[in-house]
C-alpha cells in the first residue's frame, strides 16, 4: 500500500517526475566526445571547409606515429603470416575459448590486431614538435590503424590480406578518438593519412617485392606536401631490427620447415596454437600459395 501511495504521489501529483521515475539518464563518455564533435558537429557538412581541412590535418599530421624508414627497407612487412580475423576473438559457447592464434584454412595466423599494434612497445618516440610524445613509449589509448581499408579489385579488407596487414606504409598509430574519424571509407582523414604515407615510403623500395605489394593498395586522391621531418616516428635502434628481422627469418623459416615434416617437434610461434592448427587446417589446394609467399617473405629481409 506505501509502495502505491509514493508511486502515485510521483507520477499523478507530481508529472514531470515521470521521467525521473521510468527513464535512465543518459550519459556522455569524455573518451569518445572529442570522436564525435569533429565527426557530428564539424565534418557534417557535405563539402569540406578549408577551417575544416586545417583542423583535420593539424591532428593527423601532429599525433601520428609513424615507422623509420630503416625497419621499412629491411622488412616492409611486419608479419607475413598473420591476417586479421575479428572472428578470432569470438568465444565458443561449447568450450569457453575463442580462436585467437588458430591457423585458417589458407596457413595463416587468425590476429585480432594485437600482434601488431606491440610490435614496436620497446621503441621510444622521436618527436620534434610535440612534448609529450618525445622519448616516451606507447601508454594506452593508441591504435595501430591500417591506412589504407579497401583493396585494388577485391571486396576484401586490407587487414585480412597478408600482403598488406602487416604492410609497413599501411601502418599507423593514432590516438584513439583520432583512429576513428580515418575509419570512414573516403574521408579526408583517412585519404590525407594515404597520401602522407605515399610521401613517405613510395620511392624508397624499388624491389619486385614490395612494389607488387604497393599495387594492391589504390592511389592517394588527396595531394599533401609535408616535410617528413616534422613527423613522429618509432625511434628504432639497428640492434632492435637485426633481433627482430632474425627472429622474423627463423620463424618463418620453421613454419615452412613443419609444412614439409609435420613430425618435426611443436615450437611456439606467437601463440600455441599456431603451428599445431597449421598441420591440420591448411588446405593441400592453399599450400603452394602459401609456401610461395613466405619464402619470397624470407628472401627478402636483409
């Protein structure tokens, strides 16, 4: 009876409690707002202000983190036998576990971006501009983003192509309320993170290799004239790339090893998982291509 009375005291003599009684107040993350002001408030328009295009570029070109020039001319690419795969992360409502580390059908390591976006953890930042990124390492809150979303002739995602997931220029590091506004197919942000990447790395590698690579990935339709100079870059050390460059060559080097002799002992490349759903997922139609890849992958670091 008490309960009725306070009920009926809210919503009869007092109405514009209603809402306060049957709706839950909504709230606002600080994490995302920055995301949305840029996206809903200034990038709503249809054709984009010059004003618009300044803060956009401000924000790419300053908090960006981009790799040296030496870690892309001895490995353009990170991880030749990881793809990207979501899926992987989807837990098995029968087992409990999800597939991170599994080997698809095709031979290659199911990666939910997490291979690569520690990859270079032990590596401070070089930055002449900004303060806060100068000597300090990767803390929370980036995202190694893929520049480039979309492919050449294929309704396939770049990061589930081995070609180009791991693809040095297709590589970035934003803050995460900046990582977002590149997400959008065709935005200028994810089109002026393209053409500073084509700046910085296009003429640099020459090699058959890397330049069948470059053809999977459209050309930039925005022009950006930048000093490179001014760019942050992973500051890496010759010691750090001949450690990760041979550990590179020796795992690859065992995955075709195993392929040839599955009875060879199991070791640990990235994940348990790997090696053992290797001998058994990779598909004998998949095989050639996929034998052909790495090896070409280990001819070529240097």
């Amino acid at each position: 009876m008490i309960k009725y009375l306070i009920r009926f005291y809210y919503t009869e003599l007092i109405p514009e409690n209603i809402n306060y009684m049957t709706k839950v107040k909504k709230k606002v993350n600080g994490e995302n707002i920055l995301y949305h002001y840029i996206q809903k408030n200034i990038l709503s328009t249809k054709d984009i202000t010059p004003f618009q295009k300044q803060l956009v570029e401000h924000l790419i070109i300053d908090l960006s983190i981009w790799i040296p020039f030496n870690v892309y001319e001895k490995m353009p690419v990170l991880l030749p036998f990881v793809v990207r795969d979501a899926s992987s992360r989807i837990k098995n409502q029968l087992t409990g576990s999800d597939e991170w580390g599994v080997s698809d059908k095709f031979g290659y390591l199911r990666d939910d971006n997490s291979l690569i976006k520690n990859i270079f953890g032990a590596c401070p930042i070089r930055s002449k501009y900004i303060t806060e990124y100068q000597g300090s390492f990767l803390g929370n809150g980036f995202v190694a983003s893929h520049i480039w979303r979309e492919v050449k002739g294929s309704k396939k995602l770049a990061s589930t192509i081995p070609q180009t997931n791991s693809f040095v220029p297709n590589l970035v590091w934003l803050p995460k309320q900046i990582s977002k506004l590149t997400d959008r197919e065709k935005s200028y942000a994810q089109q002026l993170l393209q053409s500073i990447s084509h700046h910085i790395y296009r003429k640099v590698n020459n090699d058959s290799y890397t330049q069948e690579i470059w053809n999977f990935l459209p050309n930039p339709e925005v022009e950006c004239e930048i000093n490179i100079e001014t760019l942050n870059f992973f500051n890496v050390t010759n010691e750090w790339l001949e450690r990760r460059s041979k550990k590179l060559t020796s795992e690859m080097t065992y995955i075709l090893d195993v392929i040839e002799n599955p009875n060879l002992e199991v070791q640990k490349i990235k994940c348990s998982r790997y090696i053992p759903t290797l001998k058994n997922n990779l598909e004998n139609e998949n095989r050639k291509n996929f034998i052909e890849w790495v090896s070409n992958s280990i001819e070529r670091v240097v």
